[in-house]
C-alpha cells in the first residue's frame, strides 16, 4: 500500500475491511494459491494437482488430440513432471538434460545438459516479487543447485559456488554420508525451499531432518528434528540414545503448504529399521506422522502419528491434501492424508482436531525377541479403501491350479491382516505391503467442494525376518591367498592392513555399501587422491570384492549415469555447479556406538513384492473420497490389468498406480495415468469415463496442465518402457517417440 501520511480513520477502516475480506476469502477458499499456473512440482505449494480452466469441459473432452510432442531421445525412463512458467515449459531428458520448451510450439528454448543425479520426479521454479529473478531450483545428487530460468545457466551466486551441500547438519560425519537426496524435489514457501531426504532405509541410516534453504542464497534457514533431540518435544518415545543410531523419518516423497497460512504439512516415513524395532522400542514420533510446521521458522504446530512404533514399512508418502469439507453446515478447512495401508485421515489444518472420528484399536503383539509392537494403533472411522488380508478365498483366480495348491500350502503356515507383526517364524503377508495404497503422487483434490481423489494399488508384500549375520568371504583358500597379495601390494598403504582405512577410508564392508559397478569404476579409474588400476581383470576385482564383504553383481540405474547418446540441441550450460570433491570420505555408520546398549541381534526382510498380485483383482483402482460426508463417492479399476483383457488372462499381470498421477480440472473432468500406457478423464460427480486413450509408450511421473492465451494443454510423460506383462504399443505402426506428450482440443474452424 502507498501510504504517504499516517494512517486516518478511513484508512483504518479499509485495512480492517480488507482484512475482513481476506479473512472470508479464507474460509471459502482453501488456499491463497490460485490453480491457473502448474509452476511447482504437484502444480503449486499445495499439491491439489487442481486446475482451473474453462476450455476442456466434461462435453468436450473426448476430442482431445495430440497438439505437439517432444522426444526425450533416450533409452532411459523418466519418472519427471514438467513444470510451466509463463511461455516456457521445462522438461527432462536427452542425456539427464534439463530442456526449455516453448509451450506453444515444443521448440527448445536451451538445453542444460549433463545432470546425473538431478531429482528425477521433478523441479520447482521461484521468481522474486519484481518478477526479474527466475529460477529453477532442485537437487543434484546431495547437493541443491540452481539454475536461471531464462539463461539456462547455473547460478553461482547462490551458496558455496553454485551448491549446497544437503549432508551437512545431520548429527553424522558429512563425508560418511553416500546418499540422502530425496527424488521429489521439496515445496517452496515465499523465499523458501523446504526439502526432504532419502538417506536410506536400513541400520543406521543418517536421520531424515526437514530443512529450509533460502532460494536467494542457499543459506539454511531452519531445521526440524524429525528424530528428537534430548529435550525436545518427542525425545521421550525413543530410547535414550536412540537419536545417536535411528535414521530415517524422512520426507522422501511430498510435503504441501498451505500459502495463506504459513503451514507446511510433513508426511514423514518410519523410522530405520523398517521392519524389527528392538533398538528403538516406543512409539517413535515422529516416525509415520503428519506434522504441521510453521513455515517460517519450522517450529511444529501439532502432529499426528498414523502408525504407532511402525515395524511394517508404512510411510506417509502421499501428499496431503488441503481442503474444505462442510460438516453438519460448517465449513472446516481441512488437511487429509491417504496412507499406504489404505486409510484416511482428516483434520483441522489449523489444530490438528480429527474432523472424523479415529479410534485406538488393539493389535497383536510382536514375537521377536526384545521387539515391543505398539499394543494399539489408530483406526480411522472412514472406510478404507483397500483389503487389508489375503486369504484362500481371496487369492487370485487367475493362478493357474499349480500355483493356486502352492499358495494355500504357503497361506496355511502364513499369517496375514492389518498389523500382524512381522517373524522370523513364519510369513506375514501384508495387504497392502510396502508398494500398496497411496503412494507418491496418488493423491489430488478439489480444494473448495472437499473432494479428494485416490490411486492406489492393492499389492501385497511378504516379510519374513533374518538374523543379519557377519558376511562370510565366499573365496576359494587359493583365491583369498591371491587377493590378499594384491591388496598387499596395491591398496594396504592408503587402506590399511585390516581394511581399517589410512589415508583412504575404511574399506570393512565397502562390498555392502557400494555397487560392484561403482566398485570397478572407483578401482579402475580412482577417485580424488586414489589413484586408478586400468589393468585389473575382472576375475581379481571380484575377488577383492568378496574379500570387502560383497557379492559382485551388476546393476543398471536408469537415469544416474551418462550411458546415453550426447544432447544435441541449443545446449547453454553443462553438469551444473561443479562440487569440490571430499579431502576425506568418512565410513557410513555399520555400528552402534560405543557405551550405547542395544538388542543382541540384528534382523531383516526384503521387502517381500515378488508377488503383487497375489490377491483377486482389481489391483488399481481410482477413487472420490467425499470427505463433506466421509464416503467413497465412486470408484474405477484402472490401467491395463491383463486378467481383464480378453483372450489374455494367463499372465494375471496387475495395474499399477505407482509413478502416475491426475489432474483435477475446475471443469469436473479427473485426468489419470495408469499402467500400459493409459491416459483415462473421468466425470468428477459420477466416475463415468468420457475418455480414454492409450500412448505408445508407458506413463510415468505426474501430468501437468497450462493454458496459453485461454487453450488449455495437458502433458504427459510417457517416456517408459512397457513391462513384460503389458502390451508393448511402441511396436505399433505409426507408434510415437518416447517423450512428453502434449493434448490440447482442435482448433475451431
Ligand atoms: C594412494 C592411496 C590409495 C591407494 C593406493 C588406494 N586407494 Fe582407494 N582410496 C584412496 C582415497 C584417498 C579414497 C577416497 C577418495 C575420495 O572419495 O575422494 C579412496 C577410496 C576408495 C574406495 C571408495 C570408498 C568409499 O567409501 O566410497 C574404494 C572402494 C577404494 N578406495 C578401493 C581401493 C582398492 C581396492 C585399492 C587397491 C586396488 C585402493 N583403493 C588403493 C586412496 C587410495
């Protein structure tokens, strides 16, 4: 406001009025954020995935056609949603390139190549209040970076030469760190961005802290202890020197802001390890809490654990969704969460109240030795959205009879139900497991009408547990007389006589945490002051392999490594900001502390998917969740389920949910992507499908929507390869590249 004098009674009076209007904007609104533009990752801070558009309507939707489209020219999936700001799309691909695009005609703008190990579900894009400074923000590797949005350029301005380092700050030896980027790109707040992590999910994983960065200057502005700290609100659900050895509860997926409210919503993982809490009895907050936190200053406002002390890997991983239901003719604005394990919660954004009721019901108690399941666990008085047992009479009934006998054998010894503490005894069959329910990117809503959409995928998980022994050295006497020679000779002044680490780190179980490829690659090539071994053959190197505690084997990870062609293209800039390389590499924590007491023994389970569709189908379906009156408004199998397709029902292959998305138009039309490359838009009121197509290659990471003077465009990734157990549409005549595709309706003649 332009205020020269002080301020007069009319003055007052119109702030106060303005206020007022805010005030009520407020209560019928959801949030400040408006739904016309798709700049951030999930659309906008809130992750609604809403749009609001007239053009595309529930009549005419059926006409939609391809209006331009862009090949990712590569080989390699990605998992990325484009984001659009003003008349420019960005996208990812070429090489692990970011790419410009105009959103008129899909013409590269410039290209930014070289990014292995960019966040590969997304990016966001921040501009100052005069709208000059525009950047993309997002993480590389552990580092957050940025880029100028109109250059293309890195910008090294921002933090220690164009980078900060995210392993900083985490109660642990930054160098012993080897990985806690998050794969989703964190949620910006006015001049903030708030991230998460993914610092892995076994013993002794670092601790999965939120921290906001300044998007100016990198500096870190706040940091919440998701993993309390002796004195703060929390520490006393852990034991006492829990804090020095549990990692995890980590954001590795979607956190949403409420704008007008200065709220961040945290939807926060379990705590490590995943499945056997014996080192960590007690209830574990915030571990599998949604946590609401002052934006500003990341201080907690109120919380709310939706899995007590969790030993089954039920992460809150979906976004929560921010809207208003109209209870009993009060309107409250609300925050919902979908849960893996099929529930939703609602509250009052501002308090934490539960707008439905939830009730403490008691659970069985665990086996394992020193291991305390929570004896109750929350249950929402909404219904669930999916199964949660797998029985005889529910397996699925397109196993061939010899499986079908196989599985009762193995249902009879098996135990399955929500919250059946996993054994080393017996299988526990979970439904849904670890890849089941809501998972990231599978929620969305319609902010005002307090409707929120679902994906979810019913697929089960198998744990079982192990003691967790010493690696044993799977070498011949010969062998190991032969390796321990060359190591002698080669590496012993640098790594020590007993693996212990000199001037080189420790190399004590190196095998379990590196990857053989990366393994050779180091050996070969060297690192930092290590120098390389060009001429080992590969029989000696997978011996010293197995000497360091690993079974040599071969991975490919799409997207981290630059094992496709070169961009080509208006290229700008390359590899982002250059990250000066450790002095020292510390070891990743493999052990309790000194002085610390702790449970005899160690236990793990895989994470137990090999059968997901061990149930009857439908496994993915989409649903409205009207929360005005706490029911399932509709509901709709999706994705191609080859025991569905006619003629082809001996695969019994399921649909997935997991890596697609929607978007939510003002227009009452639900667009989702589902498995074998389907792009479905359902009526919102009634799930009747008006339209579904089907790309020539698979859908992955989320859609987005734009408009341009009024036209209205939907995007989407469908960059993947089809899994064996769908139809392969990318050999089809006239089949298109894989990349973006962009729909928009013909133009009126
Ligand atoms: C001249 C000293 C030197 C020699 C000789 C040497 N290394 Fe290293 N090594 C290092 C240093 C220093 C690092 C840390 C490099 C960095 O990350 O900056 C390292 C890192 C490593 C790593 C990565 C460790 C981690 O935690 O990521 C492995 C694996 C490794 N060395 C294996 C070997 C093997 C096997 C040999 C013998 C064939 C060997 N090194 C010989 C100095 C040496």
């Amino acid at each position: 406001m332009n205020q020269k004098k002080g301020p007069t009674k009319i003055t007052c009076a119109i702030i106060a009025l303005s206020c007022l209007f805010a005030y009520l904007s407020c209560n019928t609104g959801s949030s400040s954020y408006n739904h016309t533009t798709w700049s951030q990752y999930g659309g906008g801070p809130d992750q609604s995935k809403y749009f609001d558009a007239a053009e595309i309507t529930r009549q005419n939707v059926s006409k939609l056609q391809v209006a331009w489209s862009y090949s990712t020219e590569d080989n390699i999936p990605y998992m990325f949603q484009p984001i659009v700001a003003d008349t420019t799309m960005y996208v990812y691909g070429k090489n692990s390139s970011i790419i410009a695009l105009s959103i008129v005609t899909g013409k590269e703008i410039w290209i930014h190549t070289n990014l292995q190990g960019l966040s590969r579900r997304g990016l966001n894009y921040w501009e100052s209040k005069n709208g000059k400074d525009k950047r993309l923000v997002f993480t590389l590797n552990n580092s957050l970076q940025e880029i100028d949005a109109i250059t293309g350029k890195s910008i090294k301005k921002f933090g220690d030469s164009g980078y900060v380092d995210m392993r900083a700050g985490l109660e642990r030896d930054p160098t012993s760190i080897r990985r806690m980027q998050a794969m989703t790109p964190g949620v910006i707040y006015n001049d903030l961005i708030i991230l998460g992590s993914a610092p892995g999910e076994g013993y002794f994983s670092p601790p999965g802290y939120i921290r906001a960065y300044n998007i100016v200057t990198g500096k870190l502005e706040w940091t919440f202890h998701t993993l309390p700290q002796p004195g703060e609100f929390g520490y006393d659900t852990w034991p006492k020197d829990a804090y020095k050895y549990v990692g995890g509860v980590n954001v590795w997926s979607e956190m949403s802001v409420d704008e007008s409210r200065g709220i961040v919503f945290l939807p926060l993982g379990s705590p490590t390890y995943d499945y056997y809490g014996a080192d960590r009895l007690g209830s574990n907050l915030f571990g599998n809490s949604l946590v609401a936190l002052d934006a500003r200053t990341g201080k907690r406002i109120w919380h709310y654990q939706t899995v007590h002390h969790d030993i089954w890997d039920y992460d809150l991983s979906a976004a929560p969704q921010l809207l208003t239901v109209n209870r009993d003719g009060k309107k409250i604005d609300a925050v919902a969460i979908a849960t893996k394990h099929g529930f939703v919660f609602v509250f009052n954004r501002e308090n934490g109240e539960p707008v439905f009721p939830i009730e403490e019901k008691p659970f069985p108690a665990s086996e394992m030795p020193g291991e305390m399941a929570w004896p109750t666990q929350p249950v929402p008085s909404l219904p669930s959205f999916t199964r949660h047992e797998v029985t005889k009479e529910t397996l699925n009934p397109f196993f061939p009879d010899s499986i079908k006998q196989k599985w009762f054998k193995r249902l009879d010894s098996a135990k399955s139900g929500l919250y059946v503490p996993p054994s080393d005894k017996y299988e526990t069959i979970m439904m849904p497991g670890a890849l089941g329910g809501a998972n990231y990117g599978n929620t969305a809503c319609d902010p005002k009408n307090g409707i929120m959409y679902i994906l979810t995928q019913e697929y089960a998980s198998i744990y079982k547990l192990n003691k967790v022994v010493p690696p044993k050295i799977d070498l011949s006497e010969n062998d190991l007389n032969k390796v321990k020679i060359f190591y002698t000779a080669n590496c012993q002044s640098c790594h020590g006589d007993k693996l212990q680490g000199l001037v080189g780190p420790s190399l004590v179980n190196i095998g379990q945490r590196v990857f053989y490829d990366e393994f050779k690659n180091i050996v070969q090539n060297g690192r930092g002051r290590m120098p390389g071994l060009i001429h080992v053959d590969e029989q000696t190197l997978s011996s010293l392999f197995r000497y360091m505690g690993g079974i040599p084997r071969s991975f490919n990870f799409p997207g981290r490594r630059g094992d496709n062609k070169k961009a080509t293209g208006p290229i700008v800039d390359s590899g982002g900001a250059r990250i000066k390389p450790d002095a020292s590499k510390g070891t990743p924590m493999s052990e309790y502390p000194e002085g610390v007491s702790h449970p005899e023994n160690r236990y793990t389970t895989d994470y137990g998917t090999e059968w997901m569709g061990l149930a009857a189908p439908p496994w993915s379906s989409i649903l409205a969740y009207d929360l005005n009156n706490g029911t399932i408004k509709w509901r709709m199998p999706i994705g191609e389920d080859s025991a569905y397709v006619k003629g082809d029902k001996s695969k019994g292959a399921p649909a997935g949910a997991l890596r697609k998305g929607m978007v939510i138009t003002s227009t009452g039309v639900v667009f989702a992507t589902a498995k074998g490359g389907k792009l479905y838009a359902f009526d919102a009121d009634t799930g009747k499908i008006l339209w579904e197509t089907t790309l020539s290659n698979e859908v992955q990471g989320q859609p987005t929507m734009y408009t341009y003077k009024g036209k209205q465009y939907l995007v989407v990734n469908a960059s993947a390869n089809f899994s064996p157990d769908s139809y392969n549409h990318s050999i089809k005549p006239g089949a298109m590249k894989k990349g973006y595709v962009v729909y928009a309706l013909p133009e009126k003649k």
